[in-house]
C-alpha cells in the first residue's frame, strides 16, 4: 500500500471532521426540536392506572433478578447520602433530598423505559438493555431532559434549605431526637413542615408534567425534546384528577421504599419505572 494511501491529506482529513461535526450538531438540532404533528393524546381513568401498576408488577416479575441489580445504587446511594448528612450537621436536610428521589426517578427509570419497550416487542431483556439507552437518537434529548430534572432538583433543595432557615434555623440541631422534638413541637416547626409541603407539591407537580410522558415519548418516537415536553404537559391537563393521583401514588411509594434504609428503593423503583411506560401506553395511542 502507498505511503499516500495510509497518511491521509490534513485538508482532506480537518474537511471530514468538519462534516461529522456537521452532521452531529444536525442530529442533535432535530433530537432538540423536532417536527411535525403533536401526538395524539388519550383520556384515561383510575383504572388506566390501576392497569399500568399491574403491568409494572408483570414486567418487574419477568426480570426481576436484572433489575434489582440494576436499582440496588439507589438504596446505597440513599444509606451513603444519610451517614454523609448525620456526619456533617445536615439532618434538617434530609428528608428533602430524600423526598428528590421524586424530581430525579424519572432520569433513573428511562433505562426500565427500555426495558418495557422491548418486553412489549416480545423480545428478551435483560439489564444491559437498560444501558443500551445511551445509544438510542433520542440520547442527546433526554441528556438535556434530565438536566432541567436535575435543575428542578438543585432548586428545591434551596428552596427546602430557606424554609428550614426562616423557621427553625439558622442554627445546625444538635441531636436527632432534638430535631425532630422541634419539628413536631414547636410553631416553627408545624410552620417548616407546612411550607415544605407546599413547596415540595409544586416542585413534584412539575417534574411529573414534563417528564410523565416525555421520557417514554423520546425512546418511543422521533419527536424531539420540546414537541415531547409539549405533549407531555397537555396529557397532563387533559387528564388532571388520574394524573394526581398517580403522582401520590407515585410519592407514596418512593416514600414508602426510603423508610427502610431506602433497601426498598430497589424494589418500588423499577415498579414504577415500568408502570409509567404502560401508562404512556394508555396517554398516547400507539
């Protein structure tokens, strides 16, 4: 072979990269905007609801073994997040962070997203087709996706962090059962946990109207990212009394996977991820 023909011209060379920077940069326009027609969105009832939580339960049963595995850095995560806080004078915050796993579980769940997917095509799953994700042409959306999640998230935690300062700080507790002896004792602390109520069911209401239908929306179709929120959000105002309370159900049961030692996060976390595919299922007609 000629010397020529294994050194390649640096013109040649710079003017293909230039071309696959092109063409990249295309790529991620479309995945960002999208076109055409909005999908169609469905009306749905409990019972909608009550069907996509069976199949949830159905897809967990079927590889539940691969998504255990999958899920068991949540509950890590959670028991290192809670010797890191009670190390360092952070126990006012917590719960909030604890209670973010709402804002943030859509981010974990679109790799059970997939997983439903191919289930639903009859194929065989396993947890790398979890990972398999970061090659789908919807990957650059969905990075940018859980990036708003991820500002929503770092939003509420200052949120959390001032309410606690104006009511029972600013000064760190001193022990644990003094902390919550003033939570549950005190004006200021009824008057913290009122405000974070409020507070956190703004913030969940939001990361449930972008992201309910959004994540599944991207692995689903070629949309882009903004046609996807925007369908999202009008699924959610065509659906407000179901969608509320799938979102407590939601809060429920991250709730209830968190009390012990977040162990449960492993199990309550693909639950939910491979309900919410189904109940795009039922949002949007295929």
């Amino acid at each position: 072979m000629a010397v020529t023909d294994q050194i390649r011209n640096p013109i040649e060379w710079g003017w293909d990269q230039l071309r696959e920077l092109q063409h990249a940069l295309g790529a991620t326009g479309h995945a960002l905007g999208g076109a055409g027609t909005l999908p169609t969105v469905r009306r749905i009832d409990i019972d909608d609801l009550r069907d996509a939580l069976e199949r949830g339960i159905a897809d967990f049963g079927a590889s539940r073994t691969d998504v255990v595995f999958l899920c068991l850095v949540y509950p890590v995560a959670g028991l290192f997040l809670s010797h890191l806080l009670f190390g360092y004078d952070f126990l006012p915050m917590l719960f909030p962070l604890a209670s973010g796993f709402a804002l943030l579980g859509p981010i974990a769940a679109v790799g059970l997203y997939e997983m439903s997917r191919k289930r639903e095509l009859g194929r065989k799953v396993s947890w790398a087709d979890a990972l398999g994700v970061v090659k789908s042409p919807a990957a650059g959306a969905i990075f940018v996706l859980g990036l708003y999640l991820l500002a929503l998230f770092i939003a509420w935690i200052l949120v959390a962090y001032g309410i606690y300062y104006m009511t029972l700080g600013p000064e760190p507790p001193t022990s644990v059962s003094g902390f919550v002896s003033d939570v549950f004792t005190t004006a200021a602390g009824w008057a913290m946990i009122a405000l974070g109520i409020g507070a956190g069911f703004l913030f969940a209401a939001a990361a449930l109207t972008l992201s309910v239908v959004s994540f599944p929306l991207l692995l689903d179709r070629d949309v882009g990212l903004y046609p996807a929120i925007a369908t999202s959000i009008r699924a959610v105002a065509a659906n407000p009394y179901p969608m509320a309370v799938w979102g407590l159900v939601v809060a429920g049961g991250l709730m209830l996977g968190t009390i012990p030692l977040f162990i449960g996060l492993a199990v309550v976390m693909p639950v939910l991820g491979h309900a919410t595919w189904h109940l795009y299922r039922r949002l949007v007609p295929r």
